[in-house]
C-alpha cells in the first residue's frame, strides 16, 4: 500500500526538475555577477529541485486525500444512519465512492478496497483504519481510526462519532478557504517581492552596466554574495510566513 509520507518521482519529473532548476538558479548567479563561470559552479544547486518538488506533490496529494477521506465520512456516516451495520455499510461504501469521484484508482477508493478485502479475510476493521491512519500522514485520519476502535470495544454510537468527525473536518477545511483567500493576495506580493530585486539589478546591468561596474571587481564581489545570502534569507523567511498551516 501506498506510504504517503514518500512520493518517488518518475525519471523524467527528476530531470525535469534538475534542469529547470538549475537554469533558474544560473540566470540569478549570472544577473548578479554577470560572469558565465560563476553561474555554471551554481548549476549544481539544480540537484535541490526533485527535493522541492517531490515536497509540494506531496503536499498537493495529501490535500486531496483529505479531501477524498471528508467525502468518505459523509458517504460512511449516510450509510449506518441507514442502518447498515458497519462491515454491510464499508461494503457498499466502495460503489458509493466511485459514483461521487468518478475515479474507481483514486486513492481513497484504493483504501477502502483493502479495508473491505481485509474484514472479508478476517481483520477487524480497526487494523486496516490504523495502518491507514499511520501511512496517511492525516491527523483527521488518525483520530478518527483511534475514536472507531474506542467505539468498537466499548459499543459507542458510531454514527454519531462518522458524523461528527466528518463535520469537524468540514469546519476546519473551511477555514482553511477563508485563509487562503485572505493571504491570496500577501502570497502574490510576496512573490514579486521576492524576484523585484533580481530584476532590478537585472535590468540595472542592461541598461546602466556601467553604474555596475564596481560591483564587479574587488570587494564589490563581496558587497554582491553579502546581497545575495541576504535577499534568499528574506525569500525563505517571507515563505515560511505565507505558509499557514492550521
């Protein structure tokens, strides 16, 4: 099963993403430096691409399975309010899933498919939930197989707890939207923030190379690297501040 704490990339997204951030990285040396050489030495910080993309598929993968699990609780919290004992209701909840996503390899229909082989071979559905719960990397997740098993040993209603979960998870996506609108615009400026003092020595060495020029001998190489771990320091710091996590 899918451990999605890891998210391999195929040969060509590694390559891709050595290329494409190796090019990124020379044309900032070279606008800085102005010198081919140094922005060929940089070429080899194209190796931290596949790491920065293997980190937002990841991220992007774990939203949607959070979304997916939502959809799960409500389609699980219809079925035993209809009566369905739990085992009949995980049964049905397969074709249910299909018909609302569409996708019968969705990861979440892949799930529920190995919890309803599981209970058919013996398994109680605790342990499939929990292996689900520890290899989603979800927190909604791992409450709520820990809340099911409670249910499970002591008879608690199991209705209301798919039913609250589902909504406390509704809840705290919506907030999330709000969130997001409200900094959609401070993560847009803070993006031009972040390449503005690239392009403004950029087009400073095209149109004024000669106001430059002192930057490019003796110790305006070091004015220039004291410059530039500066601006990526304030690039890191204002990413970190855009990326609220609730």
């Amino acid at each position: 099963m899918t451990d999605y704490s890891e998210y391999p990339l195929t040969r060509s997204q590694c390559v891709m993403a050595v290329l494409v951030a190796a090019a990124i990285s020379g044309i900032v040396i070279w606008l800085m430096y102005r010198q081919v050489v140094i922005a060929l030495m940089a070429s080899p910080l194209g190796l931290l691409g596949p790491r920065l993309l293997r980190s937002r598929l990841k991220r992007q993968r774990q939203e949607r399975l959070r979304l997916q699990f939502k959809s799960m609780l409500q389609a699980l919290a219809s079925l035993l309010a209809a009566g369905r004992s739990v085992e009949n209701a995980f049964d049905a909840l397969e074709g249910d899933m299909v018909l609302l996503l569409g996708d019968p390899n969705s990861d979440i229909i892949r799930e529920i498919r190995a919890v309803r082989i599981r209970a058919k071979s013996g398994d109680p559905l605790e342990a499939p939930l929990t292996d689900f719960a520890a290899r989603s990397g979800l927190e909604e997740a791992r409450s709520f197989a820990e809340v099911f098993s409670i249910c499970k040993r002591s008879g608690g209603d199991l209705v209301e707890v798919v039913r609250r979960s589902s909504a406390m998870i509704g809840e705290k996506m919506e907030v999330e939207q709000e969130l997001g609108v409200l900094i959609a615009q401070k993560r847009l400026e803070s993006r031009l923030m972040m390449g503005m003092p690239f392009a403004f020595v950029g087009l400073l060495g095209f149109f004024a190379g000669d106001y430059m020029e002192g930057l490019h001998q003796g110790a305006g190489w070091l004015v220039l690297t004291g410059c530039l771990l500066l601006l990526g320091g304030c690039c890191w710091w204002m990413y970190r501040i855009m990326e609220i996590r609730i």
